[in-house]
C-alpha cells in the first residue's frame, strides 16, 4: 500500500522518468538520490531526506574527456564514478570534476561484435552492481539467439576495479530463448539482482522463473518466481526473427505477460518482482505503458506472500524504483503536473491482510 509521498522540484531542463539513478550515502552518512539529464548529460544530486538540491556533474560530449552519452553509472566514491558511454561501449572512470581517468572497452571493433558481445540498455532497476572489487553490468542481446550460439553469447561484463581486467558471464537460459523469435530487445533485457547471501538472481521477461547464479562457480539454480495472475508467455510466430517487422514485435509483447525487475529489500527481507500484464486484445496503437503493472511479493525463500496491481505504467514507471528504510519507492507520473515540475516517489509499504 502507499504510505507516503516524496516529491522532488526539477529545473526547466530536467523532464521526468530520468533514464538512471542511484542512491548514494556520503561519508557523512547523507543520503543521496542522483539521477541522469540525457538532455544535459548531467548527474544530478539531491538530498534524499530533504529533497534540496545539492550538484550536478556536466560531462562534456567532445574534447580529451568526451563522454558521448552517459547512459548509466556507479557512484563508488566523489572521485571514482564509473559511467558507461553508449556509443562507445565503454565504462569511463571519472573524477567529480567529469575528468575522464581511465576508459575499459566492453566489446571489439569487428562488424559482428554484436552476436558476440553484449549491449546494455540500463536503468535504475538494471543497475551497475558491486560485489567486492568487482563491478557487474548487465547486457543483452537485442537479436534471437540460435542453439549454435546461444552457449557462447554471454550478457554481463564484470570489471574488476583493482586493474580493469574484464570477463564475461552467465549465458541465456536454453529452454527459453533458443531457436525461438525474440526479437527486439523486450524480451531479451535481464533484470539482475545481488542476494543477500551473496548470489546474483536473474529475472528474464519470458519465463515465470527465477535463475539463482552462485558467483564463484557455474551452478545456476531454476527458482518459480512467478505471478499468480500470468499466462503461458509465448515467443512471436514469425519465422525470421530478424526480419519480424517491428509492429509486430510491439503488439506481441504488448499483448503478452512480461516480467520485470526483481529488487531486494534488505530492510524488510522480502523480494519484489514486477510484471506486465498483458493486453490480450492489443493494438499497434497502443505501447508498453498501457499495461497493468503487478509487483509481486516474495519471502527470502522465494515463497509467495502476495500481489498488488498499482496501475498502468503510464501512472507508474517501475523501471525508476529502489528501497530506503521508508519502504519500495517507484517514480509516479502525476496527470496534474502536465509542465513535469515534479519528480515524484510513491512509497509503498507492506499491510497484513486479515
């Protein structure tokens, strides 16, 4: 249920459902929510506590520290920022000053490397993750995968901080996406979260399941994590998945059950998943955000405890939610505030039903 409301006041050049964010305490013990300008190619601090604003990071886009586009980042210290640059596939660490320090290449320069590396489409609730001295960004393919490669392509880099060294992990589930026509990239986005035991959790848009992946070796453990309102998810009945007319990739997923992110709350020891409900009868006139949006809620086990339907995701973007001490915060899209002044949290809490 909400249980209170924050809202955040946004200059003329900042719109709403920023693309990132991460909450950051400083060694002061402030609580920091930062989140991305596309548009200024900024990030934005605000104290979370008070809702003031505090700085922004302007990172230029030409010169000896470009940074083309700032699509996502992880704040480790004032001084030590790792942005991922879109354009370039490359994780830049940076100074708060926007200084560029050191830039890791995720990927080779060949024409193919997209069949053999992963892209990354990042949000708040598909984050950088940190495990020790090691940093986890999560990819996908936007292409179908096929049996020959589906065990080659693998869809997270993993950085290790103390000298940049890189290695690839974690490949598709076999009985999900191979040979089958997932076109498009909705689909094929994993949604990765940290344990508290200290595995990574997959969540993928297609399968009711959850995939438990121990860090230090190669058991991955099938989990039911699913929904009790979702139907069987079937991929697109076309049989060239990278000729599938775009159209019909959109009304397909449009009108098929998806899953999202799966978020932990550390302070409540509970899991939150997120589905898309589908819209059986769906039209190309209608998109993504004209879908019920469900958050599932799980014990430590992975045990069903209940569902909540909040509304469409044009009220309700999931993909910008993280927990405080308060509760699940998700960004709100208030109808009223046409001229986006605001920048909006609901907070949900947990209530006991008798």
């Amino acid at each position: 249920m909400v249980s209170d409301e924050k809202k955040i006041a946004l200059d003329s050049e900042t719109p709403t459902r920023p693309p990132y964010m991460q909450i950051y305490t400083d060694s002061t013990g402030n609580r920091l929510l930062t989140f991305l300008n596309s548009y200024k190619n900024s990030i934005y601090f605000y104290d979370y506590d008070n809702s003031s604003y505090q700085k922004k990071i302007v990172y230029n886009r030409e010169g000896s520290d470009a940074i083309m586009r700032v699509a996502g980042y992880y704040i480790k210290s004032p001084d030590s920022i790792y942005v991922y640059n879109m354009p370039m596939t490359e994780v830049d660490l940076t100074n708060s000053m926007g200084k560029v320090k050191n830039r890791i290449s995720l990927r080779t320069n060949e024409p193919d490397w997209p069949d053999r590396y992963p892209q990354y489409w990042l949000k708040t609730v598909n984050p950088f993750i940190r495990i020790g001295n090691k940093i986890y960004l999560t990819g996908q393919t936007f292409r179908s995968l096929t049996m020959s490669n589906i065990m080659n392509f693998k869809f997270t880099a993993c950085i290790d901080m103390l000298n940049n060294a890189i290695d690839f992990r974690y490949t598709y589930p076999k009985e999900i996406y191979s040979d089958t026509n997932w076109e498009d990239g909705i689909a094929t986005q994993v949604y990765p979260c940290l344990s508290p035991d200290g595995n990574l959790i997959h969540s993928f848009p297609a399968s009711h399941d959850l995939y438990v992946c121990e860090l230090n070796s190669n058991v991955i453990t099938k989990i039911y994590g699913g929904s009790n309102v979702a139907t069987a998810i079937h991929s697109i009945d076309y049989d060239e998945p990278r000729k599938t007319p775009g159209e019909l990739c959109l009304v397909h997923y449009v009108q098929q059950d998806m899953y999202g992110a799966i978020i932990y709350d550390n302070y409540r020891k509970i899991y939150y998943r997120f589905l898309e409900r589908g819209i059986p009868n769906a039209t190309i006139q209608m998109t993504m955000k004209d879908k019920l949006i469900n958050v599932i809620i799980m014990n430590e086990k992975f045990e069903y405890l209940g569902e909540t339907t909040l509304g469409t995701g044009k009220e309700w973007n999931w993909a910008n939610s993280f927990v405080t001490e308060e509760g699940l915060n998700i960004e709100y899209l208030d109808k009223n505030d046409l001229d986006e002044n605001y920048l909006i949290f609901k907070i949900l809490t947990l209530k006991k039903l008798s």
